[in-house]
C-alpha cells in the first residue's frame, strides 16, 4: 500500500511540475508582448506571432509524441522535452531580432510537446477511475497556478529587468524541474513498449498538420488558402494511412468507435478556439487603451486563472459523481455569456466590470476542463493513455492555434500591418469586439458538442 501511494505522489508531482511551466511562460511572455513590440520593432501581426509560432510546432509534433512515450517511456520523453525547451529559452532571451525571437518559440514549441500530454498521461497510469478526476484536477490547478503566476511575475520582470529576463526565469525553472523529476521519480510508463513507431504516418502528419496551420494564420491571402487546401488533403491522406496501418501513431478507430473520445475532443478544439486569446487581447487593452503598466495589467490578468486554480480540484471530483459532460456544458454556458460582454468592450468600460467578467470566466473554465479531461481518459483502455492525452492536448494547441489565426486575420483586415499607436487605437478596439463576438459565437456551439458525447459510465 505504501509503495502505491508513493508512485501515486510522484506521478502526481511530475504531472503539476509539467503542467506548470508551460502556462506560466506563455502567460508571462503575454504580458511582456508590448515590451518585445517596442524594443524589436515588431507590429501588431508579428506580435501574434510569437504566440503563434510557439502552438502551431508544439501542435505539430503532439500526436506523434504521445505514441511515442507509450512506446519508449513517459518520463524519458519529458525529460527530454524539458532539455529542448531550457536550450531554446536560453536562446531566445538573447535574440537580437523579432525573426530570431519567432525561430526560437518554434523550438520551444517542439519541447514544450514533449511536455504537454506527459503529465496526464502517467497520472491516468497510476490512478483508478474513481480517484481519476480528482487526482486531474489537482494537476489542473497547477495549469492554472501558472497562469496565475505568470502575468504578475511577467509584469513586475518585464518592468524591473525587461522581458528577456522571463525567457531566463524559464531556463532557471526548467533546470529545477529536471532536477527534481530525475530525483524523486524512478518509475517510467511505457504500456506499448515493443511495438512500432508510424515514422511515415508522423512525418505526413507533421508536415500537413503544418501547412494547415501556417495557411490558417495568413489568411486572406492566396498562400494562406492554398498552403489550407494541401494540409487539409494531406490530412484526409493521413487518416486513410493509419486505418490501414498496423501501429498508427493516431489510432483513428478511438474517433469512429467511441463517440464520447470523439465529441469530449471536439468540445476541447471548440473551447480552447473560443478562449486561448483572450488573455492576449485585454492584455493588450489593458496597456494600450487603458494605459496601464505591465504590473497593473498582468495583476488583472491574474483573476481568471486564479479562479480556475480554485475551482478546479473542485470540479474534477465534481465529475467523479455527475457525468462530465453535463458540468462541462455549463462551463462551456458560462464562457458564452462572458465573452458576449466583453464583445461590448470599450473604451469606457469600468476596469471592475473587466475583472468581475474575468473571474466569471475563469469558472466557466474550471467547470468545463477538468470534466472534459476526465471524460477523455475514462473513454480509452490504458495502453492508449498516451496517444488518448497526446490527441487531447493536440485539440488543445490547435483551438489554441485557431484562436490566435482568429486574432490575426481580423487584425490583418480591420488594422493591418502597423504598430498599435494612439491613431490606431478606434480600429483596434473595433477588431477587439469582432473578435469576441467570433468567440461567443463559437463557444455556443461547444455546448452541443459538450452534450453530445453521452455518458462515460455506461457508454451510451
């Protein structure tokens, strides 16, 4: 008993290790983005692509990551990632341009997407079904303690010691995080250890993955539709290889077979596509139109994220009682309604209505992620927990990717390629509230896609 309860520790402590870091280094460096703007001369659309770059290698690589610590171990490919991401940081906190800065979040990306998925994968490895959500959302909260983190300690570097100092913190941290994993966890989870690894099906999905994505984030113009157009038919390509492949890298009999692995994933892309750049656009409100300082606007920024932090152990053990998918469709109700008030944002608008609106969303998230987790790894055997996180995570990177190609497309239209500066201020807030209401519009329909997955515990 003891012996389970200590590998059950340290899974837990790898997992809120992992899914800490990450958060806190893309909250933090959102914060810092006005900072980067002014000292590299970078506009508004190279701004977004900081962000961008960063989720479109990570969600590139998840997939092919995920079946790859089934196969060769969970912790090893952590470690791993955590190497590629502390080098990569080094780098970017001393680039000398917004190119360089760019090419370095790329690498990053590739870490981080060995870091990602790990985490919750080794603590659907050690926990059973009915200490699952609650053991998810403890990890959870750490996503969220992270981006809670991140904006304050963001704000006061970037103030204090400038915004490559965030890059630095993320080296020292990353060098802590190796260390202490190496230390106390000597387990490794490897449950398809043996069986081969898709090289071909990884490389067609990297690539076509990719061309989607990067045509995806330059619309209108015409290689962003025909860069679109090959990713989609590689993608349609890919799929038919790995039905017919023996090890796929993507087992996509778990989407035909299983209607709630399908539908909890596609609530996932819904959600994180209507959500993942509000952060980045009241953070640029917040300093541009309201003047505030980096500190002022990352302590703002905080609300959210430390009110999911709060909830989310919570709601987890929430849904070992309730089936996910009702608690998830009202969390996905309360993002609706939030993001329809920010769609009215102005100029005028108070900063308390700001925060209060903040902290309603950061409980729509927390009743939607956690249960949503849950409901994905309680729909897969346990030799697919990798691959189950890897595909979960990569729904996540690319809402993620979505929303932020959401942001740019309507900035490319309504501002163009200029630095936001006081003239440019009326139509900024204009693509602010489209923006929004785009979101509002989508996270409507995640509802149904939430409702939709039926129950996990009789698999109706």
């Amino acid at each position: 008993m003891d012996q389970t309860a200590s590998l059950k520790r340290n899974a837990l402590l790898a997992a809120v290790l992992s899914s800490f870091l990450g958060p806190f280094v893309a909250s933090s460096i959102t914060v810092a983005l006005p900072a980067i703007g002014s000292d590299l001369s970078m506009d508004a659309i190279s701004l977004g692509w900081i962000a961008t770059a960063y989720l479109l290698s990570a969600a590139a690589f998840l997939v092919p990551v995920g079946r790859a610590s089934d196969i060769y171990g969970r912790k090893k490919t952590f470690i791993w990632g955590m190497v590629i991401s502390i080098v990569s940081s080094a780098f970017a906190a001393f680039s000398t341009s917004g190119a360089w800065l760019i090419v370095w979040r790329v690498i990053q990306g590739v870490g981080s997407s060995m870091i990602f998925g790990t985490g919750i994968t080794i603590v659907a490895s050690v926990y059973p079904a009915n200490e699952r959500g609650k053991a998810l959302g403890i990890t959870l909260t750490s996503v969220y303690v992270g981006l809670s983190a991140g904006p304050f300690i963001g704000g006061v570097l970037t103030a204090v010691l400038g915004w490559r100092s965030l890059f630095i913190l993320n080296v020292l941290i990353g060098m802590i995080v190796v260390i202490v994993t190496l230390w106390k966890i000597k387990e490794e989870w490897a449950e398809a250890r043996g069986e081969g690894f898709d090289i071909i099906g990884s490389v067609f999905y990297t690539g076509a993955f990719t061309l989607a994505m990067y045509g995806l984030t330059v619309l209108p113009s015409v290689p962003g539709f025909s860069f679109l157009t090959a990713g989609c038919a590689g993608l349609f390509i890919f799929c038919l290889w790995e039905l017919k492949a023996r090890h796929p890298v993507l087992e996509m009999r778990l989407f035909l077979n299983n209607r709630v692995f399908l539908f909890s994933n596609l609530a996932t892309l819904i959600n994180y596509s209507a959500t993942f750049a509000v952060t980045f656009l009241i953070s640029l409100y917040l300093q541009y139109t309201k003047q505030l300082s980096p500190q002022a606007a990352g302590l703002i920024l905080v609300c959210q994220p430390s009110m999911q932090a709060a909830l989310s152990s919570y709601t987890g053990r929430l849904s070992d009682r309730i089936e996910p998918r009702i608690v998830s469709s009202c969390g996905m109700a309360a993002l609706t309604i939030g993001l329809i008030i920010f769609g009215f944002i102005d100029s005028g608008t108070p900063l308390p209505l700001v925060i209060g609106n903040l902290l309603f969303l950061g409980c729509g998230f927390a009743l939607f992620v956690s249960p949503n987790t849950n409901a994905v790894m309680s729909s897969v055997d346990r030799k697919f927990y990798g691959v189950a996180s890897g595909t979960m995570a990569t729904m996540r990177v690319v809402g993620q990717t979505l929303s932020m190609g959401i942001v740019m497309f309507v900035f490319t239209v309504l501002i163009g390629k200029v630095q936001i500066t006081p003239e440019h201020y009326g139509p900024f807030l204009s693509s602010v509230r489209t923006v929004f209401f785009i979101f509002a519009f989508l996270s409507f329909l995640g509802i149904f896609a939430s409702l939709a997955r039926g129950r996990i515990r009789t698999g109706t």
